[in-house]
C-alpha cells in the first residue's frame, strides 16, 4: 500500500486537500426550497436557509483550495420507493404519502445553494444514507480520500446516516454544524450531540475555511 504523504497534526493537516472531500448531502428543492414538497406542505424552510448559505461559502472555498466537492441527492421513483417506508409511515402516521420527494427528473430534485459545476461527482441515492446501493464509497477511494467534511440536510437523518456509515467504513468525518440543518433547531442539535459523542468531529464552517486557507 502506497504510504499517505505526512500532514500536519492540526485541523489543516487532517482536512487537507489531497486527502478530504466535502460531500453535500440532499440540498435539494424538495427539502430546502418553499417551493420544493415539504416547503409546499407548510414545513418553514427559512430553518434551512442559513445552512444553505454556510454550505456555499464552504463549497467555494473547497474549490478555491483545491478539495474536490461530491453531491449526493435523492433521486426517487416509484418502482425505487420504499415499500417498508410508506408502511412504516402508515402505522406512525396513519397514512402511506407514497414517498413522493425528489422524483428523478423533476424540479424537486434538483441541487439548491451549492451545484455541482463541471466535472465534479454527483451521486444520487434511494435511501438516507449517501453509502447504500451507492459508488460514492469507491469513489472516494479511488482518489484516495480518507477524510470527509460533511454537511447538507437533514442533520438527523440524511446526514447522520451518512456519517455514520462513513466512519463504520473507516473515514475520518469532519461536521460543519452551521452548514447542516434540521426542521427543528431542538433536533438540530440533539442529532450533533450524538454525532459527537460517537463519530464525527464538530467544526464550524468558517474553521474549515481558515484550515483550507493555510
């Protein structure tokens, strides 16, 4: 195995550019716009709006350093919805809404704040987690990426899926909790502290910027 060039033991060394991607996980109409299903069902998303700003600034300055960028989005359909999830919503909720959120192709799914530009990766996903039934794990590998700053929607369950499931795959997760966001500041911050407790490093998008700007 091809030894990992030596970084510093400070925050600039462990998100360094040639070893960190920043991965946007479902910043997408459908969950962050009023126009978008859940605005449209009368959730506020004016919650969302400052993590959206905070992603953009830490998008720009992974591009200005050189950090590549992933999207990941859900992408959905109704042969791909999930059947254990609209029974599971049934028996919560009394209802099965279908899962309609996201549809492949349709205004609801496209990225809001940051896009991708270029050539840069995007992966669209059928459940939570930006890792299940997904390339994204082989395609940080192949760059040779062992460390991931995270941020996008929702911090409870996209987003926590997904770096859960990175850090059970062995890569360091670095959490800007400004850029991340929940429809409930009071979940917000519950789905951090457990993050923290087990997983994932929290920083601040501007520590980020500053680390990338050495």
């Amino acid at each position: 195995m091809k030894p990992m060039p030596a970084y510093p033991d400070n925050l600039s060394g462990w998100v360094a550019p040639q070893r960190s991607a920043v991965v946007v996980i479902d910043m997408q109409v459908d969950f962050a716009s009023p126009e978008g299903v859940l605005g449209k069902a009368g959730l506020d998303m004016s919650i969302a709006a400052p993590a959206v700003a905070a992603a953009e600034r830490l998008v720009d300055a992974a591009r200005a350093a050189g950090t590549p960028v992933i999207f990941v989005g859900l992408a959905t359909t109704a042969a791909t919805d999930s059947p254990v999830w609209g029974e599971w919503h049934r028996r919560r909720d009394g209802v099965d809404n279908g899962g309609a959120i996201c549809r492949a192709g349709e205004p609801g799914s496209a990225f809001v704040g940051p896009t991708p530009q270029g050539d840069e990766t995007v992966i669209w996903k059928l459940r939570y987690s930006g890792f299940f039934g997904t390339s994204l794990d082989a395609v940080l590998r192949a760059r040779g990426i062992d460390t991931l700053v995270v941020c996008g929607l929702t911090t409870e369950c996209c987003v926590d899926c997904t770096v859960r499931d990175a850090f059970h795959l062995d890569y360091f997760v670095y959490l800007p909790t400004d850029a991340c966001a929940a429809y409930d500041e009071s979940v917000h911050e519950g789905a951090l502290q457990s993050l923290a407790l087990n997983c994932a490093t929290l920083v601040s998008t501007d520590e980020i910027c500053a680390a990338w700007a050495e």
